[in-house]
C-alpha cells in the first residue's frame, strides 16, 4: 500500500504484535470469517500484514518460472518497508517498483521507475519497462483505481496476483468506485476501489481464481485457472472485514 498517515496510526490502534524471528504476527483481532486454514501462512517479513507468507506458500504449489514480480503502490519514498515484492527481491527475483515517490533504500535486484500508475498510463509503463506478457507475480495496491488498473492490464497472465479490495463491503456486495485517474485515497474513506464480489467476478472474467483473503481484510490472492491446486474461493466464502472497520 502507499505509504500514508493511515499506516502510522494502524500502529497506535488497539491491535498488539509479537516477533518471532522476521515475522510479525497479529495476537489479538477477532476474525469471524474467512479461509482459516491458509491462515497458518501467514507471515510478515516486508509486507503490509501476512502477505509474505501466503505468497511463498501459494508458489511452493505451483513453482516458478521467470521470478518476476511487478508491484505498484510501494511507498518507494519509504524504502518499499511494507511491500509484497521486497522479500522476494532480497531472495533473487527479478522485482520491477513503480511508485509516484521518489525511491530509497532499494532492495537488489529491483527496477525502479517513478511513475503514477493508472488505467491510462499501465499498460505503455508495462511495455518501457520491458515486462513480459507472462510473469509469475503481479501486486496491486494503489487505494483507488486497483480494479480500473487491472482491467487495463487484460493483455498481461501473471500467474498470479494480489489485489486490495475494500473490505468495507461484505463479501456478497458489488462495488467498483467510478474511474478517477487523478484520485487519490484520504484517511479512513470508505468509498475507494472495489469490493471483492467485483473482483471475483473480474478475476473469472480474466481467468483467475480467487484463493484467499488475507486475515487484515486488505489484500485477495488470485491465481490463474490452468495453474490452480488450491480451492476455489467465492467472494463470500474468502470475504475478512478490513481491520479498521472492525
């Protein structure tokens, strides 16, 4: 996510941590739904939440092929602190930023390009960059047009992809916020992006499965149909309220 004043005050709030080793696990948030099984992978090393875990859980199934993930919305500014690609740079992939701040402190391995993505600009910025058509991970999470920007990104299969969705809507709810290029997200608003019910039906639309919800109610794993082991998720099977309307 793009680093804003909401991730200092999620560090104030009533929610304790524990370390244990690299990983940061959440001890007291009271989760009522979603896949508690896939749960157990979660762990935090440079992710906003659980992240970390769960993507190396799901490519411990499915493998790799080319390391390359792409990320966007990496508070590049903060040295990318709470990205879901920084691990896997630090482990040898092929990791491409884009991020409006200017960058600092970047992991090896990682191709930096200062740009404001959006459903205009994404596929041209794709495209200079030289990203394959086909990659293993794709990672959005821009607090706004996160729904626009993937369907701008139709002529590109990553194997797989982690998106925000606003968990303010429940999970049997369709919601996608009117296309705004120029919009960006305000503390504690409530009408940003899209609903997980939108992006399930997007996802299956593009040929993608939904297979879990992280357990912060922030981010929807997404892996592609020919290449999935896992169950099959619908939107109000997987659906986490987002932690801070809790």
């Amino acid at each position: 996510m793009v680093l804003r004043p909401v991730k200092a005050t999620q560090y104030l709030m009533c929610y304790s941590y524990r370390r244990r080793g690299g990983a940061v696990f959440s001890t007291n948030i009271n989760i009522l739904v979603g896949d508690t099984q896939m749960r157990r992978y979660e762990v935090k090393t440079h992710s906003q939440n659980g992240e970390d875990g769960i993507i190396n859980h799901i490519f411990s199934k499915i493998h790799t092929t080319n390391k390359i993930a792409v990320e966007f919305g990496v508070s590049a500014g903060g040295g990318g602190l709470e990205t879901n690609t920084r691990r896997l740079a630090e482990e040898g992939w092929s990791v491409f930023w884009f991020d409006y701040d200017d960058a600092s402190n970047l992991p090896p391995n990682c191709v930096f390009t200062k740009e404001f993505i959006t459903a205009s600009n994404a596929a041209s910025a794709f495209a200079q960059a030289n990203i394959p058509t086909e990659f293993d991970l794709l990672s959005i999470d821009i607090d706004s047009n996160d729904y626009h920007v993937r369907a701008a990104l139709n002529m590109y299969s990553p194997r797989v992809y982690v998106i925000e969705y606003n968990g303010n809507y429940p999970g049997h709810l369709e919601y996608v916020m009117p296309r705004d290029d120029n919009y960006k997200w305000k503390l504690w608003e409530t009408n940003f992006g899209a609903s997980l019910k939108s992006l399930v039906k997007q996802g299956d639309a593009l040929g993608y499965d939904l297979v879990y919800c992280e357990s912060r109610g922030v981010n929807a794993f997404f892996v592609r149909k020919d290449i999935n082991p896992f169950p099959v998720k619908t939107a109000e099977e997987a659906y986490v309220k987002l932690w801070w309307a809790r």
